[in-house]
C-alpha cells in the first residue's frame, strides 16, 4: 500500500504513546486478570491455560499473574529454550501449586494439558484452525468425554475482532464441535476473510454466505460417513476381532521381553526411578546393526506402560511405533543373533546330565482364513500393534532315547527362563 510504513510507523508511535500514558496497563489484561482471580476462589485446584498470540502479550501476561500469584504461574512460548519448555509444563502437569500457564500458539502444537479446567482467549486468532488448535490441548485422551471444554473468550471494543469471533462461534461452531471435515474448504474461507477485512468490507455478509456453504459440504461429508459405514460393516468386524487379539497380547509381559531382546542386540537399559534409557555403541552392537537407527545412539527416558504415558508426556512411550522399538522388531526377523545357543543349566540332581531343546518360534497373521485376504490397511495396522506372538517347545533328547516332549510345568519354567550366569548358567560350545 501507498505510504505503509510511514503509516505503520505512526500508529506504532501512537500505541507507544497510549502504553506510557496508561499507568495501569493493558484494560483487556486487567479485566482477563479479575476474571481469573474469581476463578481462582471459586474452583479449588482447578489449572488454566491462556493463550496469546503475541510472545510480548505471553510476557506481559506472565509477569502481571505472577505478581499476583508469586511461584504459581509459568510461561510457554517460542522463545524459550527445550528444557525450561519441559520443566514448565511438567509443572502446570503435575505441580498443584502451578495452575496457570501462559502460552503463544507453540502450546497449541501437540501438548497435552488435558487436567486443565477451561482455556481462555487472551486474543481471538483469524484461523479457525489455531482456536481449534488451541482447545484440542484440553480436549485430549485421558480427559472425561463428560468433562466438556470450557472456552473463555475476551471481547474487546474492536468491530473487526467482534465479527471474526462471531464468524468462530455462529458460522464453524469451533467451540462446540470439531471443524474435521472443512479442511479443503478452510483455506479459501480464510483468503475471503482476509481480504474482506483488508478491505473494510461488511463481515456480516460474508459470514451468511460461508454459513451457508459450510453447512452445506458439511451436509455433503454426513452423507459420505454414512455410505462409508455401510460399505465397510466387513471390514469393521474384521477390525473388531483384530482388535481383541490386541487386547490379548497388551496382557503379555512386553517389556521384559522386548528389554531382554534388545539386551542380546547389545543395547544397555538403564533404569531410574521407574524409568528406562537405552544406550547403544558400534561395539556394544556384536556386529549388529538396528535399522533406521545407525550405529550408536540412545533414547530419552521412557516407559512401556501406556498410562504412565499419558500421564506424563515427558516420558516417551515404547511401543510398536516407536524407532528403537520398530528396529528391535525388525532385527528380530533379519538378525542371526540367537537363533542358536549352548549352555549349561543346573536343574537338579535328577537331571543330571540329561540334555534338552528348547525350540522358540514366531508366528504371523494367517491370511489365507480370510475369505477375501486381511485389507492392506488393516494387515499394516496389526503388524504395527502385535508383538510378534511367540511360542515354545521343550523337548527332553538321549543318545539311546525316544525324543520326548516336556509337559512338567515347572521344568518348562526352569528350561524358560533366562540366562544367569549368577545362578550358575554357564555358556556351552559346540564340539
């Protein structure tokens, strides 16, 4: 635009100006403060997310909170570095005397502060996609679906701001339902929105007619779910019974198991306080190497178990999905390491110098009990969920004998169990 910056330049030199005369601050953030306070009397222990647009409004914000409530506010935004990033929402997390954090749109990108009580919109974004954004870090898993999200939007003098938060509420319903569905359609609205705005054009006009037009493809992708459904009902049996083997093998004992393999891959565990790491070298490899990993590395600590997970997303979660955890799977089926093995086991004094086999295998999806084959989807999804299912054989040979197979529970546990060179296992070479 003709002469921009110099009019930039004095409107900023105004805002300059109306700050320094103002000796009480910002009136929205004073207004949004005295809100807060009553929330805090009235809701005990209850935790609020604000959210601001601006770095220096996060700031501002923070540092008149934190007056008010000395060591009981924290800050989230852009320019803060890793760690005090994690160390600042670990605390709204888990911390009670934390209950309010003071975030830019970089808390709105796939954190998770579900235990908040509401969200409050220190300003109102242009994107229907980042207010979105913003109440979908309460609206997690792990939150009560009967638990709705409370959304507290400021309401300034502005005409523009007024328009865009009514074109929110009214035309997409954001803060009611989920804009999923309108993806194609959102950026052009955004354009028209922008440019109507540039324009000083009437925002209520143009909020009719997306209204009408998001009701309509919205309409249009209701018809489509429906005829999906009905398409698909084979398919979502299959993908129930699939989905109660999962629930089966999530009983198994995963972790020891998948601890120990990555042990004899060479890959250390180190554990603190519930916790694990792993640490691997070239040399601590034995010639192996994990895919997609490289030759040398290590893990943030992490957790096998799902709920500690969500409970603490500090934590990275070990399971099908993750890299060390895909390498370790796909060395399983690739690697030579342990496909035979010699040792020396003391099991009493009546099996003294008897010998055994011990024969461990892998199983996979039977796809040929499946009238039209597994759906490569679906075949993808199991493979990625499954632990590789395993079963064992335990076989008693001699010289002389017959080979017989192990039924004694107790000596299958004792042949089962893996190796301690402490409890006298000793390594065996073949002659």
């Amino acid at each position: 635009m003709p002469r921009e910056r110099a009019w930039l330049e004095q409107a900023r030199g105004l805002a300059i100006e109306w700050l320094e005369a103002s000796s009480e601050g910002c009136a929205r953030h004073r207004q949004v403060a005295s809100w807060l306070e009553d929330f805090r009397a009235e809701v005990t222990g209850g935790k609020v997310l604000v959210f601001a647009e601006d770095r220096a409004s996060v700031d501002e914000f923070t540092e008149l909170m934190g007056a008010k409530f000395p060591s009981e506010v924290e800050a989230f935004h852009h320019g803060i570095d890793d760690d005090r990033l994690e160390a600042a929402a670990l605390r709204f997390q888990n911390d009670r005397r934390c209950w309010l954090l003071v975030s830019d749109e970089l808390g709105g990108e796939g954190r998770n502060f579900q235990i908040a009580e509401c969200l409050v919109h220190l300003d109102t974004p242009l994107s229907v996609g980042r207010v979105e954004q913003r109440i979908g870090r309460l609206d997690r898993i792990g939150r009560v679906s009967q638990r709705r999200v409370k959304s507290v939007v400021v309401r300034g003098p502005s005409r523009v701001e007024r328009a865009l938060q009514s074109i929110h509420d009214s035309v997409f319903h954001v803060f009611t339902r989920s804009v999923g569905g309108l993806e194609f359609m959102l950026p052009p609205c955004q354009t028209r929105l922008q440019e109507a705005i540039g324009r000083g054009a009437d925002l209520n006009e143009l909020a009719q007619q997306m209204h009408t037009e998001v009701e309509s493809t919205l309409s249009d992708v209701d018809e489509d779910f429906e005829l999906s459904l009905d398409l698909s009902k084979q398919q979502l049996e299959q993908a129930r019974e699939l989905a109660e083997l999962f629930a089966e093998s999530a009983a198994q004992d995963e972790e020891r198991d998948v601890r120990h393999w990555l042990g004899t891959l060479g890959v250390h565990a180190r554990r603190d306080r519930g916790k694990l790491s792993f640490k691997w070298t070239v040399d601590s490899l034995n010639g192996e190497t994990l895919p997609s990993l490289g030759e040398q590395g290590s893990t943030p600590y992490g957790t096998f178990d799902r709920t500690i997970a969500l409970r603490n997303e500090s934590l990275q979660y070990f399971a099908p999905g993750h890299k060390l955890i895909d390498s370790a799977l796909a060395a399983l089926r690739s690697s030579r390491v342990g496909r035979a093995t010699l040792l020396y086991r003391d099991l009493g004094h009546q099996r003294r110098n008897q010998s055994f086999v011990v024969v461990v295998g892998t199983s996979r999806l039977a796809e040929h009990g499946w009238e039209d084959g597994i759906p490569a989807g679906l075949r993808t999804k199991a493979y990625n969920v499954l632990w590789p299912a395993t079963d064992s054989v335990c076989v008693r040979i001699g010289i002389d004998d017959e080979p017989e197979l192990v039924e004694n529970h107790q000596l299958k546990g004792e042949l089962l169990r893996i190796f301690r060179k402490h409890d006298g296992d000793r390594e065996g070479t073949a002659p």
